[in-house]
C-alpha cells in the first residue's frame, strides 16, 4: 500500500502532519520537535522529566502557539504510553508520526556492568522505544491514514565499541526492532526507519566526556579532543543538522524509503 499521510498543501513539508516525540524535554528530541514544528507539525511532546519537558513546550508554544502539547511519561510504562498517545490524538485529532528517541548512556566494561544497571539500559532505550512504537502504531494503523515511525539508534547500534556493551546492544537491538516493524506495517501504510546519530552536541555527550574521562583517568577535553579529531568534519554534530534527516523521515519526500538505518555522523564511520 502506499504511504499515506495526509499533508495540506501550503509549501511546508510537514504541514497537518502529528507528531510524537519521546525525549523531547532536551536535546535531539528537544531538536527534532523544533523542527518539526517550523515545517508545520503539531508535537506532543514527552518526557519522564516533568517539569522540564513542559518548560522547553512553553519555550516553544511561544513561536508556535498551540502546536505543542507536553505529556510526562515515562517510556518503560505501556499503560501511562497508551494515555499519554489518548491524549495526544484528543489534542491534535491523530498522530502521524511517532519518535521514540527517549534514552539513556552507560559506559562500562561489559565484564563489570551491574546487572540491574544492563536491564535498565535495555528497558529504557530498546524496551521502551518498543513500547512507544507499537502504542503509536496500533493509532495509526486504527486511524487508517498511514505513518511515520523515526527511531533514535546510534552509530553504536551498527557497530560495538569499548564500554558500550549494554548502550550498543539496546541500540542494535532497535534497528532490528525497526526493519521487522517495517516489514510487517508497510501494508498500513506505515513507514519505519532509524537514525543513528554519531556524536551530537548534546547533554548525553557531555556525560560520556566525563565519564570516559573518569574511566580513563584524563582530562575531559583530551577525551573530547581525541574523539573530534575522529570526525572527518572536524567537530561534533550540530543538532539542527541531525533534526532535518527526522523531518525528511517524516515528510513526503521519502514515501519509499522503510527500514532503514540512515547514520548522521560528519563521516566518522569512515572516517
Ligand atoms: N548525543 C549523541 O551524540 C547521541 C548519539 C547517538 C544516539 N543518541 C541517542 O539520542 C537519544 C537522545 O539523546 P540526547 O543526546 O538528546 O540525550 P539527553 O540525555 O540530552 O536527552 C535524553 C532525554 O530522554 C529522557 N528520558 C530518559 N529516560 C526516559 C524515560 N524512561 N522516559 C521518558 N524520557 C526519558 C531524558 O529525561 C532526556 O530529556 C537517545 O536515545 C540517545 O541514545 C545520542
């Protein structure tokens, strides 16, 4: 079946379209809502921090008046998933495009990781993404428009890397997650895809520098300047970059694009 989200026509590449971003309070998904928003979408966005997700919402709904909706939800909780997306469709009438990018880093040896730390790793970025997805995807397939499902993997859900066992297989484990939901949601129209950012300029990446740099026993800016000189391009990864590969995931240019894993990373991965 053909993608079918429906657009009204006024130029903007998102115009009329849904959206529901987890994560949304800072960061990529505080990114991908903005932008979204300035290519027409409405955007429910949630996060398990209440009070910051709403703060970043209202310094949104400033410029985009009531096109923002924030929702506190915590993505490892199906049932507060299921009303927080009631909410969402009461708002906005539907939603056409869910992404779960709501996630956390660890950083340790595989051989030392605890092992209530491993399980909160995977419930969070890969158990709750799944979670997210499917709730989202059970309204859009019901609503019978079609959709749009945009997940946050990472570079590290293509490759492993040291200290980065249980991060790298929550993250692989979405890719895989994403092609099998892709395989069997086409018939409603729905497209699935991944992002697998590189190294972002985010919050995230600021704790993996102190982390590692703990880990390692060296300054934070020789673990930060190690990791950029890495980077073909010479530098982390602006947000507002990333944030346009989900707007071209969520928009009509891409009705034939499913399954994928499209990784943003300024050429480090062959670098
Ligand atoms: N920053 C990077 O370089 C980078 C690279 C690749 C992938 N990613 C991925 O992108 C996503 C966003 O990363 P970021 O850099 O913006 O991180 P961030 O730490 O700045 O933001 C993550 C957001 O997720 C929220 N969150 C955490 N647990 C949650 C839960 N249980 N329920 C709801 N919300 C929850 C946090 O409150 C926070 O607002 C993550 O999935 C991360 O793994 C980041």
């Amino acid at each position: 079946m053909q993608a079918m989200v429906s657009t009204q026509n006024d130029g903007a590449l998102l115009s009329g379209r849904v959206a529901f971003v987890t994560g949304a309070a800072r960061g990529i998904g505080l990114a991908v809502s903005q932008a979204f928003l300035e290519h027409g979408a409405s955007v429910a966005m949630a996060d398990v921090q209440a009070e910051s997700v709403r703060a970043s919402a209202e310094g949104l709904a400033g410029e985009f008046g009531d096109r923002t909706l924030a929702l506190a939800l915590d993505v490892t909780d199906e049932a507060a998933t299921e009303q927080a997306a009631d909410a969402a469709v009461e708002r906005f009438g539907k939603v056409d495009v869910a992404v779960p990018n709501a996630g956390v880093l660890l950083l340790r040896h595989s051989v030392d990781i605890e092992l209530d730390d491993w399980r909160r790793v995977i419930e969070i970025n890969l158990t709750g993404a799944f979670i997210t997805a499917r709730v989202l995807a059970r309204r859009m397939a019901t609503l019978g428009g079609g959709g749009r499902i945009v997940f946050t993997s990472s570079l590290f859900g293509l490759r492993g890397g040291r200290e980065n066992a249980a991060y790298s297989a929550s993250k692989f484990g979405m890719v895989g997650l994403a092609q099998s939901m892709a395989a069997e949601l086409a018939a409603d129209g729905i497209l699935v895809n991944c992002v697998c950012p590189g190294q972002m300029d985010t919050d995230m990446i600021r704790q993996l520098f102190r982390d590692r740099a703990a880990i390692r026993g060296i300054p934070e800016s020789e673990v930060r300047g190690a990791l950029e000189s890495r980077i073909p391009a010479g530098h982390l990864g602006p947000l507002s970059q990333l944030a346009g590969t989900y707007v071209y995931l969520a928009s009509s240019l891409c009705d034939y694009v499913t399954g994928q894993a499209i990784t943003v990373d300024g050429g480090w991965q062959v670098g």
